[in-house]
C-alpha cells in the first residue's frame, strides 16, 4: 500500500481547463496549478497522470495523445503535461508518470529522482518505438534494467497481411499475444455489463417504469451484439502493434504482451510489468504508437490502456496482480536469439581449413606463426641519415594520381549532322595548261613540228603572228570578230619591221596593197 505523504506544490504544469482537454490549435502555456482554486477544488481527490515532455516526448496529449487524454478523463483522472526537469518535489504528487518515447537523454539527478519516486510507491509507464533507445538518442533502458526489463534495439514486423485495414508490414495485428487474457476478459465483461445496465434504466425511465431493471445479457438479446462477444467467442484478444520494438525480460520483472507467432521475432514479449515490494508499479511497452490517436481506438488497445492504467491505480493491499500472466503463457515466450549479420561476413571471407601432407606436431603451439608478414626496419635510420648527406627533404611519398585504362574510348553523343548537297562543278572550258604557260619559243618550236605540209603555210605564219604579237601595218584595219589576219598582211608587217630596225633614222611609209 502506498504511504501517505506530505503533499507539496506541484511543478508548472500545462493545462487547459478542468476535465477538458486542450485545444488542438492552442499553444501550451505553463499555468501553476495553485493559481485557480476553482479547479484545484474540482480535481482534488482525482488521480492525476502526467506526461512528461521535458525530452522532447513524442508522445504528447496536445499533439498525438488527444484521445488518450480525453480517454483518461473519461474514466475521472486528470491529465496534465510538464515540461520541467524531473524532480522529487513534485513528482511524490503524481499518481503515473507517462514517459512516452522520450527523445533526449535523461541526467543522472532525473534517473535518481525517478528510482525515488518509483521505489516509494510511486507507477511509471515507459513507452518507445521501434529501434529502441538507439535511435531515439535517450537513456531510459538505463533506469528499466535495473529492474529486469529492457526495449530492444529491432523492430516486430509482421509476415502476412492479416486485414485489409493494415497494409503496412510494421503496423502489426497480433491475434495470439494478450497474455492477461483474463483480466481483459474480465474488464470487457464488466464495462459491456455496464453499458447493458443503463441501457436499460434509460429505456425503463422512458417506459415510466418504477421498477429497478436487471442487467441483461447482449449475447441473448434480440438485438445487436456486443463486439466483444462477438470477438471473444474464440478466446482470442487482437490488438495492433505498430511500428515497435521487442521488450527483453528477466525475472522479477514479466511479460503481459507477446508477439505470438504470426509476427517476427515471433513469442517475443511486446510489454512487461513490475510490482515493486513498496507499491510501485512499472510498465514497458515497445510501441508508443499503440496509444496514439490513429490506433488507440484500434481493435482492444482501448481496453488494454484501461486495463494498463487500473492496474497502476488499483488498491495495492489486497495483493492482486491483473497483469501477471500463467505459468503456461511463461513457457510459451521464446528468449531473444541474436542472428549473425549475414551483410558484414559476406564482406570478410575466411579460408577454409586445409589437410595437411605430413603428421602434425603434438605440441599446438607449435603451429602458430608470430612473424607471417615481417618487416625489417633496423635499416631505417641510416636511410634517413642518407636523406640529410644528399640533402633531400625528407617527407612522406605524395599521392601519384592512378590513371586506369579503359577498355573502350569515351562516349559521345549520337548526333548526325544534315546531309547537305555538294556544289556543283564549275562551269570552265577545258583548256591546255601547257600551252598557256610556254614560253613563246616553246611555242613556236611546237607549232613548226605541227606543219609539215605546204598547204599549212598560212596557217603556220597567222598562228606564229598571234604567239609573238607581230604588230599591225600603219594604216591596216584590225580585224572584225571571227576574221583573220591575212598571212600576206602579217608577213609585210614583219619585213616592215625589219627595215625599221635597219633603217632606225629614216621614217618609210609603205604602200598598203
């Protein structure tokens, strides 16, 4: 039984208003709670729970714990955030601590304030996600070792899709794990009975009926069943487990979830819990995501955080622990069995042993090598002394940049130029090339060989005219267009220069005939 102690004033705490739950847009502000009466007065007598958000919690009741919130009010407890450093002065006050997948780790006076408030008498609930500590960067697995429990760094991951509703692979539907069957079945049958009674009273007031009603069986009744008469008939008791790690356990502590064997690593504790000898109470749980407000209302994770929570609230005295589970459900969970990372051997092959041709020495020892690779450096100094007499600088070989061949020349880009049309030839006579470089005595010598016959007289003297340039007679007309100098013309204009050669003093006109 938790002793009674002196009550102190509380932490700054967040909060919105008494027994409603914060708005979704609204920013927390940190209220003392002394500072309205009115509501200390309301509350008072209530069990309060807190989230703590100080490690920047990723399970927050003005963010992802909506529901959860407004749950736990509706079962009259009180909900409130802190955002202060854990400390003794304020948590004596607290009914359950809430330590939803803290991000950041935690000091070493906030673990001792934590072991205190525990051993005292005090209940906390621990809540991770998959990857476990490891990724989130706390050290919370440093306060559940102590007493037996420990988040694994893994992830439980399901085999086959079990319902349409849960596609992903790491949002896992577990049929076979609830290991408190019992007490869940128990809590189902009382809140269904419940309902069942003021579903009654209501429609006999309505009746005008004085007379105090019975409760009634769903499952007799004509109308619609319950849905837990419905999912319990095959004693079954299914919850979604998303996105969470596995919880190792070892004796005081003990497991109340399983991961059954649909789900891997399979029969591997999910949850564990443990009862300290002064009244206080610790749960682990490997999902934080349980609670939230996408799967809270999920399948029974509902009733199983109204049972989580009654067990932390339940009177200590008479010594009845809901959450422990048979000795059959002990056997039926499976240690953790550590694989070998098949990635990281790949990389580091081993040779295999090999026979060996002649017998084998008795002594063992004598089979070990100690120098296989030796290096020789007693030479060493006299090399670096050789460094200062040549007056070389002694440094370290510097990095030659490896040129690799390579087997094929270097891509380049597919692109064709257009075909274009080739220009036409030019459009020139064919004419002889010699013949128009020759000098004029080439010429003539070559024109002289041509004509042999006498007939070729005149041709010969009008071709040798147009080669040498004779120049015309005075007074001789020239030419019209496809006419031609006679040879007779072309031979007086000849002799008629060579007279003028002979005679330069005298001016001669010859008759034209």
């Amino acid at each position: 039984m938790r002793t009674q102690r002196p009550r102190s004033p509380l932490p700054r705490f967040s909060t919105s208003a008494a027994g409603t739950a914060p708005e979704p847009n609204s920013s927390r502000q940190s209220v003392p709670l002394k500072s309205n009466r009115v509501v200390e007065e309301a509350l008072r007598g209530r069990p309060l729970i807190v989230f703590d958000v100080s490690k920047k919690e990723a399970g927050d009741p003005t963010k992802n714990y909506k529901r959860l919130s407004g749950a736990l009010k509706e079962q009259g407890l009180q909900c409130r955030t802190n955002e202060e450093a854990l400390n003794l002065s304020w948590l004596q006050d607290v009914s359950v601590l809430v330590l939803a997948h803290p991000t950041q780790p935690f000091t070493a006076e906030e673990l001792e304030a934590l072991k205190v408030y525990f051993e005292s008498g005090g209940s906390v609930l621990v809540l991770l996600g998959e990857g476990g500590e490891s990724r989130t960067g706390t050290n919370i697995n440093y306060f559940l070792e102590e007493y037996g429990m420990t988040v694994c760094a893994d992830a439980v991951v399901r085999m086959s899709v079990a319902s349409p509703a849960y596609l992903h692979p790491k949002e896992v539907l577990i049929n076979d794990g609830m290991l408190c069957k019992n007490a869940l079945q128990k809590l189902i049958d009382e809140q269904s009975t419940t309902q069942s009674r003021t579903e009654q009273t209501e429609k006999n007031a309505r009746l005008g009926s004085l007379s105090e009603s019975t409760p009634r069986n769903p499952a007799c009744d004509g109308g619609s069943k319950d849905i837990a008469d419905l999912i319990f008939n095959n004693n079954t008791h299914p919850f979604v487990f998303p996105y969470g790690a596995s919880v190792s356990v070892q004796k005081p502590a003990y497991a109340f979830l399983s991961s059954g064997i649909t789900a891997h690593p399979s029969r591997r504790p999910l949850g564990a819990a443990y009862t300290h000898s002064a009244g206080g109470r610790l749960a682990a749980l490997g999902s934080y995501r349980m609670f939230d407000d996408d799967f809270l209302e999920k399948e029974h994770n509902l009733h199983l955080q109204k049972l989580l929570f009654q067990w932390f609230l339940e009177a200590r005295e008479n010594g009845d622990d809901q959450l422990r589970l048979s000795t059959a459900d002990e056997a039926a969970l499976e240690p953790s069995r550590p694989v070998p990372d098949t990635a990281t051997l790949a990389e580091r092959p081993l040779p295999c042993f090999q026979e060996s041709d002649g017998d084998l020495p008795s002594d063992f020892r004598e089979l070990f090598h100690g120098k296989p690779f030796h290096m020789d450096l007693t030479h060493l100094p006299e090399v670096k002394q050789i460094y200062k007499q040549l007056g070389v600088k002694y440094e370290p070989l510097s990095v030659v940049p490896p040129k690799f061949l390579s087997p094929l020349p270097p891509l380049r880009p597919a692109v064709y130029p257009p075909l274009m049309k080739d220009l036409p030839a030019l459009p020139l006579e064919l004419f002889d090339l010699d013949a128009e470089v020759e000098s004029p005595r080439t010429r003539l010598v070559r024109l002289a060989n041509q004509c042999t016959d006498d007939a070729d007289l005149g041709t010969h003297i009008q071709r040798a005219a147009e080669i040498v340039s004779i120049p015309l007679l005075p007074g001789e007309q020239e030419p019209g267009e496809g006419e031609e100098r006679s040879s007779k013309n072309i031979l007086c204009s000849l002799i008629y220069q060579i007279c003028q050669l002979k005679l330069p003093q005298r001016e001669t006109t010859l008759p034209s005939n």
